[in-house]
C-alpha cells in the first residue's frame, strides 16, 4: 500500500516536470516566433513616434547635461568660484548621474524601459527649473546632483529602448540617426547658450531646459513598451498586439535567421561577470570611463578655459566653446552613415588613436593660443564624440533582453564617474601645472581606450539575440 503510494506520487511529480518542461518549450517557441516577426518588419512610419519622443528627451537630457558649461562663465565672477570649486560642481552632477543610471536601469527592467524613462525625464526638468532659483555655490551644487540622477536614467534606458526597437539589417544606421539627437542637443545648446546667457542671464538656461522637459514628459504617455521586454517578462499577449501594430505599418518584409529559440529568463545583474559576459563588461567599462574622460573633460571644461586660461571676452568664449558641438555634429553623421559597413570595432579604434594624436600635438606645441586649442582640441572632441555615440549602440547590442538596460547602466555609470573625475582633477592639475600638462592626461587616455576598442566583439548585422544568448 505504502509502496503503491509512493509510486504514484513519484509518477505524478514526474508528470508535473514533464509539463513544465513542455511549458517552457512551448513559452520559448512563442518568443522566438515573436522575436523573428519583429525582426521581419524593416523601419517603417510606426518607429517614428517613438524616435521622435525618446529622441525629444534624449535631447534635454544634452542639454540639461551641458547647461553649466555655459553658466560657469558667469558664476565663476558672481560668486568668485576657484577651478577647484568648478571641478566639484561639475563632478557633483556626473556622481548623480551615475547613481541614476543604476537605479533607474534597475527600474527599466523591473517596471518597463518607458515607465522608468518617463520618470527621468520628469525629476531632471524639475531640477532644472529649481536650478533657476539657487543663490549660491552650495545650492547649485545639490540641485545639480539630484538632477544628475534624472539626466543619468535617461540616456541608457532611451538607448536600450531604441536598440529593442531595430532591427538586425541596417540597426547601426538606424540607432546612430536617432542617437544624433544627443549631440544635436549638445550643439544647441551650445549656441542658445552663446545667445541666451550674455543677454538675458543665466538662469534662463535651467529655465528653458526644465520647461521644455515637462512637456516632453506629457507626451511618454503616448509611448508602447519594448515588445523585446514584454516577451522577456512572459507577457506575450502584449507583446503580439504591439508587434501587429508593427506589421500592420508596411507590407514589407525582410527575411531573418535566427539561431535557436528564445526562452523566457530571469535576469540577473551578476550574470554581468558570468564567464561568458565578464571580459565583454571589462572591456565595455574601460571604453566608457576613457570615451567620456576626455570628451566631458573637454566639453565642460573649454568654455572656462577660454576665458580664464586665455582671456576671451565671455562672448567669444562661448562661441569658441560651441565650435566643438557643431564639429562632433558632424563626425556622428559620418559615423551613422559608415558605421554597419566600417564596423563597430574598427570605427572605435581609428577614433580614439586619431583623438589622441590630436591631443598629443597640443600637449607637444604647449597649447599656447586660443586658437590651437580651439581647432586640434574641437576636432579631438568630435571624434572622440563618435565614440560616446557609438557605445550607445555597441552596448545594449551585447548584453541580452533579461539584461540590457542594467548592463548598460552599470556601463554608463563609469561614464558619469569619469565625468566627475576628469572635472575635478583638471581643475586642481591646471592650477598647478598648467594647460599642457591636461592635454598630455587626456591623450594618454585615449591609448588605453584604443587598445581596449581592439578587444571588442564585432555586432553588425546581427541579431541582438544571436549576439547575447
């Protein structure tokens, strides 16, 4: 009797795994199939809502980023602030940002890439706007580290979201026109800046970005979720419908191969240093804290460097500054344009050794006039930007759906530190060594991102699931 029992129990806990087991095959099935007809439809009119939209953020995120740039002039008089003090309130917004980039990714994959994207846009047009009411040194220096944390958030989860969105044939192009927004936000605000602050002050800068922000943040309601993270959380039935949406945009069709079935997987941010993804998250962390060391310390830096280092007038100052934004304009359409023939991995390495050969002509002539540093130094910035661009693609193409934003998050985060990094120790190297010795740091930089690009893994033209299982 007993034994008849047992056997029974064990025939029915058999059967149970047989149909869980059966359960999941069919679970991944479903995905896969899902999986190859969102990557049958080429770009069509319903991608624009969505690249529109996050791109409208994308670009406030620019310029909310870039907006103490061209501030720091004026306070820098108002309220006789010492390069070390500049340093640490650029730095305070990049530390922001990289816990931003962590929490919010975190909440991209728990919640939705638009629900966690909507919110960043939210807090940093907020901060924007109290931005406009600070009195001094200490205020600004908090209200820039909490809307660091929105302009953090945002980027990474936009750049997944629009990733999840593409296709495998012509993804490059496709994600590098949308991801020029950034720089376009960069180049803008470089000129409105130019403009607005010498006539009307520089609040109005905070001002326009929180503004403009909240009102890009009405319009996420308009937003469907990635299909890619819907099909990742067991949500099929959502996922077909919006992927119909999708078909039912265009009759035509491409054909896709696609190398096993997608199952539907738990993410975990430790699989980040699996031996399957460790070497590929080393390499990617190196890249971002080289890319952005010397282009943020660039960037935020020159328009400073201009008028204390050489004695501009504010106004030449600033438009020397914006040179470099329409410079690097320039070399992420190029790069758009060649990047799925070219390559991801080649593009990043000519990239950073020809920024560095630039850098290195500065430090060797002593950067000794304005106008050497305004033409080697914007032409190192705007190819250096391709790259800060590029790795927006190259990222979230490396890792898999059950992870994607947090690994470009974390990646992302060493972005933000080297952003504060570079700040603050150029301030206090170039109060005691002088302007050369910066130049000399930031190509040495650029070596190591070179050699690190060599070791990256080629991704064009391939399906994002056959790159990441």
């Amino acid at each position: 009797m007993n034994t008849n029992t047992q056997l029974n129990k064990n025939s029915s806990e058999i059967t149970k795994d047989v149909n869980r087991y059966d359960e999941g095959i069919d679970l991944s099935n479903q995905a896969s199939q899902l999986i190859t007809r969102m990557e049958s439809v080429p770009f069509s009119r319903w991608h624009i809502k969505p690249r529109i939209i996050m791109g409208s953020a994308t670009f406030f995120d620019a310029f909310d980023a870039l907006s103490l740039a061209f501030v720091l002039p004026v306070l820098i008089g108002l309220w006789n602030l010492t390069p070390g003090q500049i340093g640490i309130l650029i730095g305070s917004g990049y530390l922001g940002q990289a816990v931003g980039a962590i929490f919010f990714g975190w909440l991209a994959e728990r919640f939705g890439r638009v629900f966690s994207a909507k919110w960043t846009v939210f807090l940093m047009s907020v901060m924007s706007i109290a931005c406009v009411f600070a009195g001094n040194f200490q205020a600004l220096l908090l209200l820039r580290f909490v809307q660091g944390i929105g302009v953090g958030g945002e980027v990474p989860v936009a750049a997944t979201y629009i990733n999840e969105l593409s296709v495998a044939h012509g993804r490059g192009r496709f994600f590098m026109l949308y991801e020029m927004i950034f720089p376009l936000g960069l180049m803008l605000s470089a000129q409105i800046g130019a403009l607005i602050v010498p006539s009307f002050g520089w609040k109005w800068m905070f001002l326009i970005g929180g503004i403009g922000g909240l009102i890009v943040f009405a319009l996420f309601f308009m937003l469907r979720e990635s299909p890619r993270w819907l099909i990742s959380k067991g949500r099929l039935g959502e996922a077909e419908r919006i992927i119909e949406e999708i078909e039912a945009s265009t009759d035509k069709r491409v054909s896709v191969t696609m190398s096993a079935p997608q199952a539907v997987v738990k993410g975990n941010w430790k699989e980040l240093f699996s031996p399957f993804y460790r070497s590929r998250t080393f390499i990617v962390w190196t890249l971002w804290f080289s890319a952005y060391f010397v282009s943020n310390g660039l960037n935020n830096w020159l328009p400073s460097l201009y008028k204390t280092v050489y004695h501009l007038p504010l106004e030449d100052s600033l438009r020397a500054a914006s040179i470099t934004n329409v410079v690097q304009l320039v070399a992420v359409f190029a790069c758009a344009l060649l990047i799925d023939r070219i390559g991801r991995k080649r593009w990043a390495t000519i990239a950073f050794l020809v920024a560095g050969l630039l850098l290195v002509a500065l430090w060797v002539s002593g950067a000794k006039s304005a106008y050497s540093v305004m033409y080697l130094g914007s032409m190192a910035y705007g190819v250096m930007g391709t790259v800060t661009v590029l790795l927006y693609l190259y990222t979230p193409e490396i890792y898999p759906t059950r992870m994607r934003v947090l690994g470009t998050a974390f990646a992302t985060a060493w972005l933000r530190l080297a952003s504060a990094i570079a700040p603050t120790i150029l301030g206090f190297i170039l109060g005691a060594k002088g302007i050369s010795t910066v130049f000399m740091l930031f190509a040495g930089i650029a070596v190591i991102g070179a050699f690190m690009a060599f070791r990256m893994v080629e991704t064009s033209g391939k399906v994002l699931e056959d790159i990441a299982p």
